[in-house]
C-alpha cells in the first residue's frame, strides 16, 4: 500500500512538472495572431535536441530541417520561433483559452505560454528606449530626443498613426522611416543620425543599423501600447 501511494505522488509531481513553466510569448504588430519564443528556451522545455550544419544556414529541430532565414529575431541576435513553427516540428500546440495563453508540448513535457500586455519606456536623461511583454525584456536600444526639452514627458500610447516611411510635413520633408507616432507631432521613428544626446526637434530617434531598432520596434509594438516617456 505505500508502495502505491509514493507511485501516486511521484504521478502528481510528474503532472505538476508538466504543467510549470507558464512563459512570456512575445507578439508583432506585423503579424497579429501569431505567439512567438526564442528556440532555445522552447527546445529546453520540450526536451528537444537541436543540430546546425558548419555553415549555420539550417538546423534540424527535433529531427526537422528549419531554416535560420525563416526565423524572426531579437536586437541581439537572439532566435524566435512560433507556435505554428513549433507545430511543425512536431510539438503539440493547443488553442488558445480564454486567457490567452496557448499550451506547447505533451502531457509531461511542455509550456505555456502567456501573451502578455506590451508596454514601453523612454529615459530622456539615459537616452535609452525599453519595450517589455509581461516580464520579457524584448527591445533596448539608445534613442536622440529633442534638444532644449522638445520631446515632451508624460503617458502617451502607440499610435494610432503608423508608416513604413513618413516625411515631417514640419521640416523640410525630411524623412522619418519605421514611424510610430505618439503624440500629435512627436513620433518614434528611425533616422540615419541618432547621437548619444538630444538632437532632434522632438520626435524620439532610433538607428537604423545594429539590427534596425526602428523597424524592429514599428513590427513589433501594438497600437495603444503605453508609452512612457520619463526626464530621468
């Protein structure tokens, strides 16, 4: 009889095992719908094994051949994939319940993972820009606001006017691709100059090289998600 009741809880364990390890999803504004993870932190939980050829042009995950180049990526080079791309690998993806998470995985080996809210930080003293999902740190990257206090500090949101590439109808035309806007004429958008101190008229300047901050934020940042700008 306590034979039995260790192999039982031992059983529970297992279950509870299973079912820990609720992770923050990380979502695009670019392609709504869509749950993505870093691969690493998807083949840990699913126990799964990962192989590359010499080159780095393919992997094989849990015995599938995916290609690098069809996989997004964080700033800092940092692998993501989806649950569609999971599914095709071979992991059992559940749909999604009422609270927005989606279960990876088996009965005993698995995740969960959880869309949480966006939300963004702009440091006008440390000219610097972060953007969280729940807890997951997904963007930093160094900004250049406007000189003489242009760029105003408060709560703003993201949007409602976005564009792959807009033109200041303020000066000169001057290009302003990957734009967010966030506040009448203030906007989050890429530029070819971004110095480490203010320097724009207003708007929140992000590089376009080292990964291109600018589009990654336009693709990934929802409109309506907060948007903090802060004098410290």
């Amino acid at each position: 009889m306590r034979v039995l009741v260790l192999l039982f809880l031992c059983f529970l364990s297992l279950i509870d095992a299973g079912r820990a390890g609720t992770l923050d999803a990380i979502t695009f504004a670019a392609e709504p719908g869509k749950l993505f993870i870093p691969v690493n932190e998807a083949v840990d939980e699913l126990g799964w094994q990962i192989a590359r050829d010499d080159q780095g042009r393919t992997m094989q995950l849990n015995g599938s051949v995916v290609s690098p180049g069809t996989l997004k990526q964080l700033l800092d080079g940092t692998e993501l994939i989806s649950t569609a791309q999971l599914a095709a690998a071979g992991a059992t993806v559940a749909d999604m319940n009422a609270g927005g998470e989606v279960r990876v995985g088996g009965f005993f080996r698995g995740f969960t993972l959880r869309a949480g809210a966006q939300r963004v930080e702009v440091s006008l003293k440390n000219q610097r820009l972060k953007g969280w999902q729940g807890d997951r740190l997904v963007i930093e990257t160094k900004i250049s606001s406007g000189r003489n206090g242009a760029t105003p500090s408060g709560e703003f949101r993201a949007g409602p006017y976005r564009a792959k590439q807009h033109f200041s109808s303020l000066y000169n035309n001057a290009p302003m691709p990957w734009s967010v806007q966030i506040n009448r004429h203030i906007f989050i958008h890429g530029f070819s100059s971004v110095p480490d101190y203010p320097a724009s008229h207003g708007c929140i300047r992000m590089p376009l090289t080292g990964g291109n901050p600018a589009r990654f934020f336009y693709e990934w940042v929802l409109t309506g998600t907060p948007v903090t700008v802060t004098k410290e």
